[in-house]
C-alpha cells in the first residue's frame, strides 16, 4: 500500500523496566502501552498503513495485549537491537512501495497529533525531521558524584520519535549503517549517510516509559488526559433549584415517579433534582443555566420530562471534548422519604449522564420542620457536578 506508513518499534525486553512482562505490553488505563501507541496513529487521518516490529518471542503476546490490532497492523520480527529491528521493518515495507515513513517508540504512547502531521508534511516534501524537546534542565557533567562543570543548555533538544523520513532515503541509509551498530537512532543513521535533519517541537509530555517510575508517571498522565492526550482540567458547578407543592398523586425525583399525596408544580415535570444537576453541568461549562436554553415561557416545554434537559447539559459537556468524573444531588424534603427510592434514583441519572452508578451521588435531608420546606409546601435540591474538560490556553 503506497502511502505513509508508521514503524512501531516494539522488539525490546525492557530491562530497565524491572518487570518480566515487556514494557510495551504493561497495562496503562484501560489497554497496553503498546495498543495506546497503536491507536495513536491507527486514527491519523494521513496514515496508510502501521508496520510493528516485535520480538519473536512475543506474537502471541501481542495478539493479547493488543486485541484490536490483531488485524489491522502488519508485524515483523525484529533483531538484537533496536537498529537491526527497524531496518527489518523497513525492509519488511518494500514491497509496499511507501513513499515516507514515521519511525516510533512503542513506550512513547502520548504523542500529540499535530506533532505527528507536521513531521509527515516535511517527510513529504522530501526532507528528514525528527521530533524532540528543548533542554529546560540545568546541565551538570561529572564523572562521579562530584559537578566537575557546568554545559550551557542553548541549542540543546532532547531527541524523541516519531522520526520522520522519505522511506527511500532512510532504507538507504540503514543499509550503508548496516556494519555498525552504535546508533541511538535512526537520525542518526540518517546523519552517518549524510542527510540533513530538522526538529519539529514536541510537548515534554511524549515521555518514553523506561523505567517504574516513568510508569507511575505514565499512569498520573493518563488520568488527566483524554483519547488525543490533550491535557484535562476539572471543573466544579453548583445547580439549586425549588418547586413548590400542588394537587397530584406522585413527586418526580431524580428521573424517577415517587408516589406522593401531591406533585410539584412546574412548567415541566418539576423534577427538582434534575434541574438542580442540570444547571451544576451547566456551571461548569460556563454556559449559562436552564432557563436561557429551556425558557418556561416557550410552550414546548410545558409538560415536558425533565431528562431531556440533563441530556442536553450532558451532550454538551461531550460535544467540547469533556467528561463527566461526578455528580452529587441532595434533596431536601420532610416527604416523600427518599430512602426507599435511592436506588432506582441512581441507576436512572447514570444511565441518563451514560456514567457509572458509582459516580453519582444522590442524598436528602429535612430543614428540622424550618422554612417553606419544613412547612412542607415544596422540595428544594441542591447539585454538584464535576467535569474535565481540555485545558484552555486562557
């Protein structure tokens, strides 16, 4: 298949990982290192096609760590080093006829999308780039415990992968570099051959997990990223609402129809709980609060269930890249009791909020007969909600 295509390096044991299971294959989140680098460039709208260079040992090993690939990669087997395993990768391409290729580190799961379609844009124009980090550390050199000087760090970048190039140029270059075997990538092979490479900037956050603590650190990046790896930040809102008591035969509550000697009076059902949750997720995205997207002077809402408006405070959280972590709803009420109908309450707010159960809160308190609650002329709710959403640059 001509094209672009990605050679994923993942052939090595990882012995500084201290683990006997391969790095690449280990847990992180919901899937393996390796299957999170894989979707990365699965969903790369630029890319024809991923090659994954494994150790021989490690066939069946990817099939298990990596189910959703199992079809839709090619793999290879690579060699005793990292340059020996990616020049059979290469050579494992040419029958495709690929016309550049980004070469990747399987540990390196967290790279950024752009900075992958802006080394693909400069390895189709025919030039050679790699991506890398300017040195924010201060540089000590000793060759014990002792700084015997200090290395000014201006002009000094971190070298990471993916590292890109015309595919025709780089197999040449491993083939010319194939006696030697004391390259620490494949820019610098590229170099040995005398090709000029450019630095595309990339984030501090393409860490290639070698070591525990490295995973660790993984594990705390995952948590406040999404699918893309951009980085989240949480949100909190607050939602109260009140509905006052009128003639009826049942109270609707968080989803659910609670008998009751009287219903809540409202232009909709007058679940309290959900327009107080509704509101809260509307807190948190900053966009105002139900009333200015549901106003109770349009009719179409007269009567209306009030899911439909948690529905639409819930897509919008989705629609800006955002998820919901927790919800916390307290009702406050002499009656009905809400004890018995807790449960259902919660299984009804997950499902409409698509979360877990055990991410929502529902709890209900009496006002010690105080205030129009205590009177027991209506039912008033009070609602968190938090939320991540993608950091703004703001």
């Amino acid at each position: 298949m001509p094209g672009i295509w990605a050679v994923i390096v993942a052939a090595g044991r990882g012995s500084r990982f201290g683990s006997p299971l391969p790095k690449q294959y280990t847990p992180l989140g919901q899937e393996s290192i390796l299957s999170l680098t894989l979707r990365k460039f699965s969903q790369h709208r630029l890319i024809n096609g991923i090659l994954v260079v494994i150790h021989p040992e490690d066939i069946e090993l990817f099939h298990q760590s990596c189910p959703d690939f199992s079809t839709r990669v090619k793999l290879t087997t690579g060699g005793d080093t990292r340059q020996v395993s990616v020049f059979n990768g290469l050579k494992a391409l040419e029958k495709e006829c690929p016309t550049s290729v980004l070469i990747h580190d399987a540990a390196r799961p967290f790279i950024k999308e752009d900075v992958i379609t802006r080394l693909i844009e400069k390895a189709e124009s025919g030039e050679a780039s790699i991506a890398a980090t300017p040195v924010v550390d201060s540089l000590k050199f000793s060759t014990g415990m002792t700084i015997e000087k200090n290395i000014s760090r201006d002009g000094l970048w971190q070298a990471q992968t993916p590292q890109a190039f015309p595919y025709d140029r780089i197999l040449s270059a491993h083939q010319q570099a194939a006696g030697r075997n004391d390259f620490t990538d494949d820019a610098a092979v590229a170099e040995y051959a005398g090709h000029p490479i450019s630095l595309v900037e990339s984030g501090r956050e393409n860490i290639k997990i070698t070591t525990a603590d490295d995973l660790i650190l993984a594990r705390n990046m995952i948590k406040l990223t999404d699918t893309d790896g951009h980085l989240m930040e949480s949100r909190t809102g607050l939602g109260y609402d009140v509905h006052s008591f009128e003639e009826g035969d049942h109270v609707t509550l968080c989803g659910v129809d609670v008998p009751h000697s009287r219903k809540l009076k409202g232009h909709s059902d007058a679940d309290v709980g959900l327009h107080a949750l509704t509101d809260a997720l509307l807190g948190a995205l900053c966009e105002g609060d139900i009333g200015s997207h549901f106003p109770p002077s349009d009719p179409q809402w007269k009567g209306a269930k009030s899911d439909q408006f948690l529905i639409f405070a819930r897509d919008r959280v989705n629609a800006r890249g955002g998820k919901i972590i927790h919800v916390d709803v307290t009702l406050v009420c002499e009656r009905p009791k809400i004890g018995p109908h807790r449960e259902s309450m919660t299984k009804r707010m997950a499902e409409i909020l698509a979360i877990s159960p055990t991410r929502v809160s529902i709890k209900a308190t009496t006002s010690e007969r105080l205030g129009f609650t205590g009177r027991e002329e209506g039912i008033a709710a009070q609602a968190v909600a938090t939320i991540q959403l993608p950091a703004s640059a703001d």
